[in-house]
C-alpha cells in the first residue's frame, strides 16, 4: 500500500458555512464543492436540510474537506490536529496568520526560527489550529 495524500477533515458541528467564507477570505480558499444534507437526503429533517454534509476546499497547492457533522454538538472534540502550512511569501504569512487569529488566538506568536523560516502557530474562532512555517528568502 502506498499513502498518495493525507488530507484533513474538519467537523464542525454546524458552522461550516462560516468556515467555508471565513477561510475564503482569511486563506484565499475556494469551494470546489459543497453538497448539503437536502442535496442528497431527501428524508432528512427539515432543520438540518441546509447543513453542511460534504465541502472541499482548495488553497494554495492543497485542500481540506469539512462538513457540519450529524448535528450542531453532536460530535464532542476528540484530539487535537494542526495543519500544517508551508507558505513561500512572508507577507503573505503575516496576513493569513493574522486573519485566522481574529476572534481565535495565538499559540506561538510569529518568529524567525533557527531552521531558516518564519515559525508561528495560530489557533482560529473554530478551535482549529494552524502552524506557519514561511522558508526565510536569503536575499
């Protein structure tokens, strides 16, 4: 068996449309598709026809996958998961590491870390935690 990808899949509990737009807008991400519980469920109740069953998102060079789960709290937190994100413009850090610590915080404030790259770790107003890791130009 050869692993081709590993891709991180984040449930919500009810708030992956303010997910899908927040990291629209803090990571440049695209929904490449959403489909809703209504879109594939036709018996499915009424209250949770327009929730999040199944969302991908593209960034940069990769995705993530979301959904709004079976129901708003009904999956309690099970661990904790950071993404990694490997980025080639300082600037461009700085932007996305600050908009995703809007209403969440930092873990480990941005930094220039002895292996050559600009280090911090953010975790955002969904409990998610993202690690920066920007390759420090030599110029």
């Amino acid at each position: 068996m050869t692993i081709r990808t590993a891709t991180p899949y984040l449930i919500l509990n009810g708030r992956a449309r303010q997910a899908i737009e927040f990291y629209g807008t803090a990571l440049g991400a695209k929904a490449e598709q959403v489909q809703r519980f209504g879109d594939v469920m036709q018996s499915c109740p009424e209250a949770v026809r327009d929730n999040v069953m199944h969302a991908v998102l593209l960034f940069g060079q990769t995705s993530l996958m979301l959904s709004d789960g079976p129901g708003e709290g009904a999956l309690p937190a099970t661990g904790v998961v950071h993404i990694a994100l490997d980025l080639n413009d300082e600037a461009e850090a700085r932007r996305a590491f600050a908009a995703l610590s809007s209403e969440g915080k930092v873990v480990e404030p941005l930094f220039d870390a002895p292996w050559g790259a600009l280090f911090g770790v953010v975790q955002d107003r969904f409990n998610v935690s993202w690690m920066f890791n920007c390759a420090k130009s030599n110029t």
